[in-house]
C-alpha cells in the first residue's frame, strides 16, 4: 500500500513540473512538446508507438498512438487533438469527433494544456466520458493512466479478435466505473429497453444490465403565453441534449402551428395526414386511440427522440376539445401507462391561453418558462406564472414552476441583460408563490446565433449541424457553441427536476 502511495506521489510531482512548462498564451506546438509527449511517456508509451501530423480529411490530426492495421481488424486506440491553452476544447469536439469516425479509434483525448477531455467511440457514436483539469487529472491521475496507459492499450488489442464489439461495450463499463458514472452505458444504448440488449457470441454472453428501479417520467410544459422567444426552438434542443446525456425523451406537439413536429423534419400533411398515421387531434379526441399509435420515432447520428406530432386542424377544434368529456384530464391519463417508458416528456403548446394549454398543464408535473430578456417577454411572465399557480391549486399533482430559461441572449449587451434580470428578479419577488422561481444562471443563456433559428427549418436538432454538409466550418463553429449552452442548459434542468421529484 505504502508503495502505491509514493508512486501517485511520484506521478504528482512529475504531472506538476509537465504542467509547469506552459502558459496561458503558450501556443499549440509547446503544448504538444511540453505536455502532451511527456505525458504519453508517463503512460508507458515510446515514440514508435505513435504517429504524429497524421492527414485524415485533409487536416492534420496531432497524434494518433497504437499501430491501426484497419479499422475493422485493430483500429487506432487513441488520437490526440492539442489546441492552445487561450483556446477553449469545447469548440474543438466536432473536430475530434470526426477524426475519431475516420480513423475508427477507441479513445480520442482533447486537450489544451490546462483541461484534458477523454472521448470514446462505440459503433461511431462518440461521447466524452470525463474532462479534467490539471488539478483533477493530478488527484485522479490512476483512472487517466488505467484508461490511457500503453498496458491498457495492449491488454485491450490482445483480446481485440475475439469479437471487438463486445470487447468495447466491457470496455466502456470499466471506463464508466471507473468515472463513478454507472449509467453511463445508457448513452449508447438509448431506445426503450431498460436493460441493454444482450450481446450473443458463439463462444460467450454478455449482458450489461441496468438495475435501476423504474421511476416515473417527468412531463413538462415548455409555456409562455408570449410567442417569439424561442420557446420551440428550446424545446428542441433540450430535448437533443438530454438525449445525448443519456435521457429517453418523449416531445409532444400541442400546438396547431405544428412548429416542433417540422422543426424536426416531419411534414403533417406528407408524413402523417397522407400516410393515414394517428396525430395529437386523434389523442385528445378519441378515446381508444392510445400514445403508442401517434408516435413518430426519430434520430440523428446518436439523438433519438419520439414525436407526438401536430397538425393544423387542432386550430379548428377548440369546441370539439370542450364538448370531450374530462377533456382536461385526457393527455394525462393517456400519458400514465407509458410514464415508465421515458425519463422526460415535454409539451410544447401554443402561445396562448386557450383549452391545449389547460390540458398540457393538467398533464404536467413541472413548467419551465422560456423567455427574452426583452421588456414585453419579460412582462409576459407574470401572466404565465399566475397561470401556472392557478392550474396547481385544481390538480391533484403539484405544478412546480422549475425555472426559467433565457435563449435568444444577446451576449454584446451586456447591461440590457443586468437590467432586464434585475426586472424578472423585481416580478417574481412580487408574491410568495414566486420568490423561489429561478433564473437559470448565464452559462446556460442559449446566444442569439442565426445558426440557431434556422436549424428548425432543416428539421434537424442543432447537434446534428455537425454533419450537415451545406454548412461552413463558422456556421458548424457557432452551432457547436450554441448546443454546448443547452447541454450546460440540460444539465440545470436534470438537477432541478431531481429536486422536484
């Protein structure tokens, strides 16, 4: 045990005098001699066991460790991508994510010096399994070295001809444990089945299962009664990001506008109405239709979402929704069976107050509140949270309002956005019922980005520009830059629905 010790006390100090040899404005050449080499000697490798300066689509890629024979037979184990310490990695992950799809590696590593991004590949679905900062990768410099060493890296190919499939699914679980993420298993494996799909090999079975008890969805209302302040567009996004964080989503579509079924590449007249398929208007209205039968089922790259979609006629149904008898309790009890099958639910009604808000609110179990840090969205928000606490007081389940969250900002502007706060602070400290509604913090503000509003016309979550070919690389930049915001967004919506269970 005193062995062990000294020898990640050893590591400390030689991690500490690596990480000394730069400087904030050292550039991407001192990063890779000065860091990223000595670090792969400390992991065990020699310069044989890597290539630098690699062309992989006409960029070069930094490092690439491990001999690849092919990508099918022994891939490259790991490739490196260095950026500037001024630079921040998190613009650089499309970047590596493509590099890892091409070269068919098992583990990408990002780094800028100062934070270190460890990237995994199964079936060419790439997620980032754990970041460092120099500070952490010193304290938890094992779990790096069990997951990068060169021991590892043999270990891993000697077994690799076995059946490379099944060897990466192990593989990630150890990598999960290893990062205290249990769950992580869940990203890749997202469809409905709790447990992972059993993996059969002539010679051996493995079955990763997933013991978590089953707990009930989420439903949430995306409301504000004021329309033009991204309140579609979040709901999209959201939904992509809670997906790619390993959330089984469900997006039902309340609104006759039919904004979020498009904005998600689904024509209500050619990929419903004409192919004789079941719409939001047969749900509410019919009472042996169930939810399975109006779900549309969607995915991009590794986002997969169902879709309840909508369809203009619902404008027309106002009377034929008060004549339904219980009519406001109709979503939610069609939605009940099947809340086992989906971490979230999020509803999507018109900017209005009329009968489809009752019945998404009265299906709800919390409301998150989109807004503008505009003076009429903001004057806005007083209609919708009274609306909000009404509804509560006629429902059995409580109404939380989780938050609200700001999209179209403005990042220029810096003192219109301290003012328009300081008003939302001003409206939600008018009542008791109010004061405890949040604002989400800034660095889930999604920024006003033309990339954003015209990725729902598409039809596509904004994730999946990374693959969209009539984009340029700025565009692909500013989009990466916008969903970063609604994964930090997704991830203050996963912590307070937590703690509103």
């Amino acid at each position: 045990m005193h062995h062990r010790a000294s020898m990640i006390a050893d590591y400390g100090s030689t991690l500490q005098n690596i990480f000394q040899a730069i400087a904030p404005n050292s550039n991407e050449s001192d990063v890779e001699q000065k860091v990223v080499i000595p670090l792969l000697h400390t992991l065990g490798y020699t310069s044989a066991d890597w290539q630098s300066q690699v062309v992989v689509l006409q960029s070069k890629l930094d490092f690439l460790v491990g001999q690849p024979d092919s990508a099918l037979i022994k891939p490259a184990y790991l490739i490196i991508e260095v950026k500037a310490p001024s630079k921040n990695i998190a613009h650089s992950v499309w970047q590596i994510n493509n590099y890892m799809r091409r070269t068919g590696s098992v583990i990408g590593l990002l780094t800028n010096g100062y934070n270190f991004r460890i990237l995994y590949n199964y079936n060419q679905k790439i997620t980032t399994v754990v970041e460092y900062s120099q500070a952490t990768l010193i304290q938890q410099y094992t779990s790096f070295y069990k997951i990068l060493s060169k021991k590892t890296y043999l270990n891993f190919t000697s077994i690799l001809y076995k059946n490379q499939q099944n060897i990466r699914l192990q593989f990630l679980n150890l990598i999960s444990k290893e990062v205290q993420q249990e769950d992580m298993l869940g990203l890749f494996n997202k469809g409905k089945k709790s447990a992972i799909q059993i993996m059969h090999t002539s010679e051996e079975k493995i079955l990763v299962s997933q013991t978590k008890e089953e707990r009930k969805s989420m439903i949430i209302t995306v409301f504000n009664n004021k329309g033009g302040v991204g309140k579609t567009t979040t709901t999209i996004n959201l939904a992509a990001a809670l997906n790619k964080l390993g959330k089984r989503v469900l997006l039902i579509d309340i609104d006759a506008q039919a904004n979020l079924t498009m904005g998600l590449g689904i024509d209500p007249l050619d990929d419903v109405e004409k192919q004789g398929k079941k719409d939001i208007t047969h749900l509410l209205t019919e009472p042996r239709t169930s939810l399975e039968e109006t779900i549309i089922h969607k995915n991009w790259d590794d986002v997969e979402l169902d879709i309840v979609p909508s369809h203009i006629r619902l404008s027309f149904m106002e009377a034929a929704l008060i004549n339904t008898p219980d009519i406001d309790r109709v979503l939610a009890k069609k939605l009940n069976k099947y809340r086992n099958q989906y971490d979230y639910i999020l509803i999507d009604p018109p900017p209005s107050f009329g009968k489809a808000n009752t019945i998404s609110l009265m299906a709800s179990s919390g409301v998150l509140i989109p807004t503008q840090l505009a003076p009429y969205p903001i004057r806005a928000l007083e209609y919708v949270i009274s609306r909000a606490i009404a509804l509560d007081e006629s429902k059995d389940e409580p109404l939380p309002i989780l938050g609200i969250a700001v999209s179209m900002y403005n990042r220029a502007a810096n003192k219109v956005a301290l003012a328009m706060t300081q008003q939302i602070f001003d409206i939600l400290s008018k009542n008791a019922e109010s004061k405890n509604i949040e604002l989400f913090p800034q660095e889930t503000w999604i920024p006003s980005l033309s990339i954003v509003s015209t990725t729902p016309n598409k039809g596509y979550p904004i994730c999946f520009a990374e693959f969209d070919k009539e984009l340029n690389s700025k565009d692909k930049e500013a989009a990466q830059d916008a969903f970063n915001c609604y994964i930090k967004l997704a991830k203050q919506f996963i912590s307070v629905t937590k703690e509103k269970e």
